[in-house]
C-alpha cells in the first residue's frame, strides 16, 4: 500500500516542481501553472478578458512586478521579478486564487480553477530576458491560434 502511494505521488510529480525551489528579491522568473484537467476555458472571450484584467491589474503580483505574460486557453505564462517581501510561491499563489476567485464567481462555479503547482525557471545573467519573453509571447502562434502575435490579445510586455 505506501509502494503504491509512494508511485501515485511521485507519477504526479507535484512535490518535485518545489523541489530546489529558492526565491531571491528582485531575481526575475518564467512562472507557468496550467488549468485543472488542462480544460480550455480561456477560448471563452469573456472569461479570457477577465483573467487578462486580473493579471494586469499590480495588486494581483503584491510587491513583484509581471514584466511579460500571455494566457493561453490552458495555461498561463508570465516573467515574474520578485519584490523584497514575498516568496516566488506566496505570490504565485496568490496571482492563482485571487484570479480563480474572481473567474469562478463570473462562471457561477466553485472549485479548483488552476493545477496544483506551477513550474518556474530562474532566469540567469546569461539568458537574455527579452527572447524569453518573445518566445512566451509567440506561444499562440506556435499553438496556431494566430498567425502573428500582434493578432493574439491576451498577452503584455514592458518592453511594448
């Protein structure tokens, strides 16, 4: 019985996207966390809109700065530089609940909204933070969704 705990857990892998995690104040990090069962429901333009406002809006990132993002119908990337006071996971966590509170009151819905965790990538002095944010960005063209990136409207960088 713990053997197949132990499996079920590990095939899920959720513990390991924690492990190693660090967060340094004002380090810069390419944040994706995923919708429940992977369902699509940003292809709904209102709901999209809403999440877009929601992840705009400062408050949402505490004292962490969105630098980049775009919200894909499944998921959601953004560059993240962290501020002095908050953890990368506090304020992950609370981008994610503050969105899915107020998504879940606009789809009349209660329940998880987006996958436990997130995946996060410490950006380094040798990537070069804006082909990262490009690369973001032209996720829906490479999903196909759009043939220019210009054409998709749910993304955002401080660089435009």
């Amino acid at each position: 019985m713990l053997l197949c705990m132990t499996i079920a857990s590990k095939t899920h892998g959720y513990h390991l996207l924690r492990k190693g995690r660090i967060s340094v104040s004002r380090h810069i990090y390419l944040i994706t966390f995923i919708t429940q069962h992977r369902n699509p429901i940003f292809h709904d333009w209102e709901l999209a809109c809403q999440a877009a406002r929601i992840f705009s809006m400062s408050p949402t990132w505490g004292d962490a700065q969105l630098l980049s993002w775009v919200l894909m119908p499944d998921h959601f990337h953004g560059l993240i530089q962290l501020g002095d006071t908050e953890t990368l996971s506090n304020v992950v966590k609370k981008a994610k609940g503050r969105s899915a509170l107020l998504i879940n009151r606009q789809r009349l819905q209660t329940g998880n909204l987006w996958m436990e965790g997130f995946h996060d990538h410490a950006i380094r002095k040798e990537d070069d933070l804006h082909s990262v944010a490009r690369y973001m960005v032209l996720n829906p063209v490479r999903a196909g969704l759009v043939k220019r990136c210009g054409d998709y409207p749910f993304w955002d960088a401080i660089w435009i």
